[in-house]
C-alpha cells in the first residue's frame, strides 16, 4: 500500500547526503527494511514504499484518506419565503411562494409548509410538496397567519427541524363577502354649509379586491331617505363628507354593493344648531380631584363680533338645582369642586347677547372616572 511518509530535517540530511543522483538506496533498521526511489531532491516529502512492519520514525503521521465525495442527505433548513399573499377573489386563501440562493438547483426535494394563527406555534409541517408554491385554503376569514417553509429529508420531524425566525413571514386574510363594514362614526366639520364625515373601515384591514359602499341615510325629521353608491375602492379606511342642515336628526348606515351583505349601523347623529358648541367631553384628575371640559368650537361668522363661552356646572345629576356659570373665550375650563360629581353644559353667547346658542346635551361625571350623557333635557334654558 502507498503510503507518503514525513521524514524530519535530520532524516533528510542523512539520506541527502548518501543519495546518488539516479540510483536506489537501501535503509536498514531494527525490524525494518526501506528502499527508496529518487524522485525528488531536496523535498521533505517523498514517496516510499514500506516493506517492513514498522515506521522508520515514530514522528512519521499519515496524511487523511481522501473524503468521500458523495453528497450528504439534504435538509432540513429552513427556505426563504419569496413571496406571500391573499389571490383576488379567495380571501380566506394564501399563496405562497418559495426558494432562493439556499435552495439546490436540480435536487429531489420534499419542502414542509408551516402556518398556524398568530398566537400558535409552527409545531409541524401541515403541507408536504415537491413544488416551490402553494395554495393555502379554507382558512379563517381576516385572521393574521404566520408562514414558515423548510426542506425535509427522509428522517426529518418535528423535533429535528428548526425554523429560522428570520424567514417566518405574516399575512392577513381577507374578509367575507357579506361581512358588514367596521367603526362607523360621524363628526361634524364646522364651516359656512355644514358638512357631516361619515367615517368606516373595510370589514378586514386586507382588502383582496376593490369594494364598493352604500351609504344610507334617513331624515328623521323630513321622513326622507337617501341612498348614495360609491365606486369600488381597495382602501381599508373610508370617509364620505355629506352636506347638511343645522339640528338635522340622521339615522346612517354603511354596507358593500355585494348583494346580500350586511350593514354596520344605524348610527343617529343629531346636527348641532348654528354657533353651538359640540363634542363636549370631561376627563377626571383624580389626584387633584379636577375635572377638565373640553369642547369643538362652531364655524362663527365674521358678523357675529366677539363672543365667548358660558360653561354651567350642576351639583351631581340634579339640572334643576341651582348651578354656576363660568365665562371663557376658548374651549377647554379646569374644575374643582367640594363635591365628587357633577353635570356640564356649555354653549355660546356674543359680547352684545344678539346671539346665544342652545346649550350642549349634559355630560355627567364623578371623581373616579365615570362619565356619561345624561339622557334628559333642562326643564328650563339655564340663564343665558
């Protein structure tokens, strides 16, 4: 058996200088007979040929036997998701798309896709597949869902596979069809012509494809009602500005033009009359025991002249008791009192009481926190 066999400095310089230019030599030792070839000069390697039973020096190593050049079993590793989404028309199905530079190029490979909701685990593969995409159905409608995609081998589980978090990708699903719209509010937008926005959100934050709305809307004073569509649209959060007339009382509701679906609503929203101030709201310090009103100011017009605003305060919910009145020029007053509950109202009167307005619906509160409207009217206009 061919061997290569190194040999120290000291060994080379004594066969160096016994070593004719073209012939063998013969090396005796204790149990040891070595014949050699020269076939390089002045090299500390040479080929050799052992004939005896031991090495010539205990120093000699033999270098590695050549490795094995056979591929090892692939996997498993995690892939790199290429891309992730909700195809148009499915929304509670999920395409996903996989490969990269990790990836052997004319391999048989097994891959494992991974998915689970948001707050589960990626325990186990619940899809195996020789291609590099699939389609994901039948999941939950607008439920956000983790991917993951590995490369399996023969002897792969799932405790033998570890996901890289840094290709775990996220996707929401979209909405059903007949699912109603969300969040719908109304707030006035105080100008010379009034305006109401009309706000909402996509049933699902993915929207797979344009969506088009209905806008409802009943007059409860005039009896009326009126229908607007609206184009389709992919955007997930909505507005429409409606015009209206001071103290209008409006039923709204929203749906989508897809037939059948249902509607988010009704919300009644009542017009504030003209000047009045609205969206009154109190907010708590307990520590200092203060109550803080805020309040929107109401479109004034030039012709009007200076004017300010008169804050009442009642004794807890009693609006026939006798109150206090406070006078600012700018929303928002600070209020501390000996008791630990009361009601507020505010409206808005010119310097030359030529205009006063009706005063805000009463809001209710108490020093721990609780506010609310109070679902009643004065029995009498406060002082104005």
């Amino acid at each position: 058996m061919h061997r290569f066999c190194h040999f120290s400095p000291h060994h080379y310089n004594s066969i160096m200088a016994k070593l004719p230019l073209n012939s063998s030599i013969k090396l005796t030792g204790d149990g040891v007979m070595m014949r050699f070839s020269a076939i390089l000069v002045r090299a500390l390697f040479i080929f050799c040929l052992p004939v005896g039973s031991q090495l010539a020096d205990e120093s000699a190593t033999t270098l590695p036997t050549p490795m094995d050049t056979t591929q090892p079993p692939i996997g498993p590793f995690s892939v790199e998701i290429l891309a992730i989404f909700v195809p148009p028309g499915i929304s509670n199905a999920v395409q996903v798309v996989w490969g990269g530079d990790g990836v052997p190029n004319g391999a048989n490979l097994t891959y494992g896709v991974y998915f689970g909701s948001e707050d589960g685990d990626l325990e186990y593969p619940k899809l195996t597949t020789p291609n590099v995409s699939a389609l994901i159905i039948d999941l939950e409608y607008c439920t956000k869902y983790n991917f993951a995609v590995t490369v399996l081998d023969g002897g792969a589980t799932s405790d033998t596979v570890k996901i890289n978090p840094n290709t775990v990708r996220t996707v929401i699903t979209g909405a059903e069809q007949l699912a109603p719209p969300l969040n719908l509010t109304v707030d006035l937008e105080a100008r010379a012509q009034p305006c109401i926005n009309i706000r909402w959100s996509a049933a699902c934050p993915t929207v797979t494809a344009p969506v088009g709305y209905v806008v409802s809307v009943l007059d409860k004073k005039l009896a009326k009602y009126k229908v607007l569509t609206l184009p389709p649209t992919q955007r997930s959060d909505l507005v429409y500005r409606l015009p209206v007339q001071y103290d209008d009382i409006l039923e709204i509701r929203v749906s989508s033009t897809f037939p059948g679906s249902k509607a988010v609503g009704p919300v009644e929203y009542q017009v504030p009359a003209q000047l009045q101030p609205f969206k009154v709201r109190v907010t708590v310090n307990e520590e200092d025991g203060a109550f803080v009103i805020y309040w929107a100011e109401p479109f004034v017009p030039l012709m009007v002249g200076r004017y300010y605003y008169q804050v009442f305060v009642y004794p807890g919910q009693d609006l026939e008791a006798p109150y206090e009145k406070y006078y600012v020029t700018r929303p928002v007053i600070v209020y501390k009192g000996e008791r630990g509950e009361y009601t507020f109202s505010v409206n808005l009167a010119t310097q030359d009481r030529k205009h006063v307005s009706k005063v805000t619906a009463p809001i209710y509160a108490n020093i721990n926190g609780e506010t609310y409207r109070l679902n009643a009217t004065f029995s009498q206009t406060p002082d104005r």
